[in-house]
C-alpha cells in the first residue's frame, strides 16, 4: 500500500499509482478490474475516453471536480458505490495528469474499497518541451486505445 503526505500529521492511503500500460494489462486480465475516468465532461468531449471495446468494458466516467466551479463533486462516493458494489474489485482511476485520479483513489479507500490505484500521468500526461500534452506519457503517449467523440 501507498502513502501520500498529505499534511504534516496525516498520512492518506491508497492502493498506489501504476503506468498506464500496467493498468491497461490489468484491467485485460482481471475480470472485475475497473477503469474510472474521473476527469470533466468537456474533457471527455474534447481530449477523449480510453477505448476498452477491445477487451470487452467500457469506461466508467464520473467527475471527481464538477464543471465548471471544479468543486470536488459531492455525491462521487456514494455516486460510484452505487456502480461498483464489489469493495475488493480492482478499481483503475485516471484523470488529465494524475491529481484528481489520486484524489479519487483516496476517497474510495477511505470509503472501504480495497484496491483503488491512481493511474500515473493521466490521459494526456505531462508537457513535453514544445509544451503540449499527449506525447511525453500518459495513457495516449503509451499508445493504448482512445477514441475522440
């Protein structure tokens, strides 16, 4: 298990962060394992959904921050407890970069799921040194499946 310092005196704890592909072979092998994209609807719209079709799921999508004030969404807990009752299913939480995706992987832990992982980098991933995401990691820069509405 991970740690985050979050503050000086609290430790928040987590399941820990992994590659994209390491998610993407995870999410192939293990039946009940679940992606979660936790980023915005515009997000979904404009940057893309990682694309399961392949191995036979589907993205979950739930905010984490609720456009447009980005306010932490009040009701993502109990909002995915209703989606996934299995508190031990392998739970995958991707976001744009990997801050909000470990924010959620926190809050279900906490919430009494047992393995949420915080899939580092995110969609887009970090700049690369022309300053745009998608090419220096990430889930799009390891070249797994996406699709672009």
């Amino acid at each position: 298990m991970s740690a985050v310092q979050a503050s000086d005196s609290l430790v928040l704890h987590y399941a820990g962060d992994v590659t994209p592909e390491e998610a993407w072979s995870q999410l192939s092998q293990r039946d009940e394992a679940v992606l979660i994209d936790v980023r915005t609807q515009p997000e979904w719209t404009f940057s893309g959904l990682p694309n399961l079709r392949s191995i036979g799921k589907h993205t979950q999508t739930l905010s984490w921050k609720l456009y447009p004030t980005m306010e932490v969404n009040p009701n993502f807990v109990s909002s995915l407890s209703e989606k996934i009752t299995n508190k031990n299913a392998p739970l995958y939480f991707l976001c744009k970069t990997g801050g909000r995706s470990l924010d959620a992987a926190i809050a279900m832990t906490q919430a009494g799921y047992t393995e949420c992982y915080n899939v580092a980098h995110g969609f887009e991933g970090d700049r690369d040194e022309h300053g745009h995401r998608g090419t220096a990691n990430g889930w799009k820069a390891s070249n797994l499946p996406w699709e672009q509405a």
